[in-house]
C-alpha cells in the first residue's frame, strides 16, 4: 500500500472516531449538563440587565432551547429525553459538515497547481 493510501486510512480512522466520541458527548453525557442558567444568564440577573434582553429572531426555530418542536412542549419523558439528544447529534452533525467543506476547499486548494512557473 502506498503511503498516500495508509494516510487516508489513518485520517479516515481519525474522522469516524472523533465523530462516534462528538456523538457519544453530544448524545450520553448531556444528561450530566446543569439544568441551571448559564453564567451569563446568572451575570444579567446579578447586575440587572435581564429584563432588557429580548427574543432572539430564531427562539421558535425547530431546535431552539435545546429542543425539537415536532415533540411539542408536553412531549412527555420520551419527547424530553430524545429532544436534546436529537439536538446535539444535530450540531455534532452540523459542525462536521460545516469543517469537512472548510477543509475540502483548503485540500483542492493546496492540489491546484501554482500558477507561478518559477522560472525568469
């Protein structure tokens, strides 16, 4: 096997196990995640600015607060624990596209040929 061919095995290997762990994260370990505010939802109220924020133009997105509209907001258990997996496998997925087309680009951009003919 040429080394070109193990390098692509290496970083595929690479990619589907750094992305089953973003899934395991996204999808197992948010159940350790505090319900409670976030620091800067505790400093708005600390310092009396909450009362002026207002609606983000996407809070009635189909994923906002964590959530997934099509469960509705009395979804029950089920609706409450798939939910936020569902969402977070969502972003995982979301960030993997988002940095595979980044680095595709950068990959055709770096095979292109110079057009610097490097001689005078």
């Amino acid at each position: 096997m040429t080394a070109v061919g193990v390098r692509r095995r290496t970083t595929t290997a690479f990619v589907v196990v750094a992305l089953a762990l973003s899934l395991l994260v996204a999808g197992l370990l948010r159940a350790a995640a505090s319900p409670l505010p976030d620091g800067l939802m505790h400093v708005a109220a600390a310092t009396g600015f909450a009362d002026s924020a207002t609606e983000h133009p996407l809070a009635s997105g189909p994923l906002a607060g964590y959530a997934v509209a099509a469960f509705g907001a009395d979804a029950g258990l089920l609706g409450q624990l798939l939910g936020p997996l569902l969402v977070g496998v969502v972003g995982v997925g979301a960030v993997f596209g988002m940095l595979y087309l980044a680095l595709a680009v950068i990959a055709r951009a770096a095979a292109r040929p110079s057009s610097d003919s490097g001689s005078d």
